[in-house]
C-alpha cells in the first residue's frame, strides 16, 4: 500500500469491514438458527434474493470494465490517476461497494442466512466510515473541483442528483 491512495491500512478493504460481519451472522445462524417463512414468502424472498445477487454483479462487473477502461485500479490502496465517472459510476459513487452489499444481502436471502443480513447493516455503516470517507477525502484532495462537481450530481450509494 502506498501513501497516495485513500487507503493505507491492510484491514481497510470491503472483505474486512464487510465480509467480518457477513461470516460472524453465518456462525450465529449455525448457533442460533432462524427459520424463514414457508410457502409463497419463501419464494418471494428467495427470488428477491437472486435479483439482488443479479443486481450486485451487475454492478461490480460494470464497475471494474469502467475502471479497466481508464486503466485504473480496483484496490483503494493503490493511487488513482483519473477520477472515473462514467458507467456504473454515473448512478453511483460507489458501484463496487454498492454491488458487493447487493451481492451479500442476495445471498443471505437465497440462503437463509438472517442473522448475516442483520450484520450487514452495521456493515453498510462502517463501509460508509472506515472505507468511503477516506476515499472521498483522497479523491477529493486529488482531483478537487472535478470531484466536487461529480459528487454535487450523482449520489454517493445510489442515483443522480436531479437539478
């Protein structure tokens, strides 16, 4: 890791901040199991799953092809010489870890894992904190105006700002 990237701490990535607590809900749903509901909601919640298992993929695909585009990188801890805003990054600032949450919550959907859906919204706040608002202070000081102006249209999880 390299002091010009919005990262420099080897915990600082998606699959501590997030994927810690994801795998701690699986060890509390073999501990304690919940049952999901039987009969037409089991359906329902198990295809809302798979939308969002499709969903985050989507996102994460689209996401790195814009980066690779640009020839930039999809480590946090690596410096970034362009600001990307194009493809998954004109809905959102955060594609990749958008993505990955849709991806995870699909998942615990589709698996019965309600206890890793429960721990992922503590997840979502501490992806927000620990991973996020040092990238957008790196992006920031980096590019200024430019990421000031991206920022002031297009949401940081998801959506263009209507003006």
């Amino acid at each position: 890791m390299t002091t010009d990237s919005a990262h420099n701490r080897r915990w600082q990535i998606f699959e501590i901040v997030v994927g810690v607590p994801f795998l701690a809900g699986i060890g509390l749903q073999l501990a304690a199991p919940v049952s999901r509901p039987r009969g037409l909601y089991a359906f329902v919640i198990v295809l809302g799953g798979a939308v969002l298992v499709g969903l985050g993929l989507a996102f994460i695909i689209l996401a790195r092809r814009a980066l690779a585009r640009q020839g930039q990188p999809t480590d946090p801890g690596l410096p970034t010489s362009k600001l990307v805003t194009t493809g998954a990054f004109s809905v959102s600032r955060n594609p990749l870890y958008l993505g990955g949450m849709c991806l995870l919550a699909g998942i615990a959907l589709v698996l019965n894992l309600p206890w890793s859906l429960v721990l992922l919204l503590p997840a979502i706040v501490g992806c927000r904190y620990l991973l996020i608002a040092p990238e957008e202070r790196y992006l920031a000081t980096k590019f200024g105006i430019e990421y000031a102006q991206y920022a002031a249209s297009v949401h940081r999880w998801f959506g263009r700002v209507r003006h």
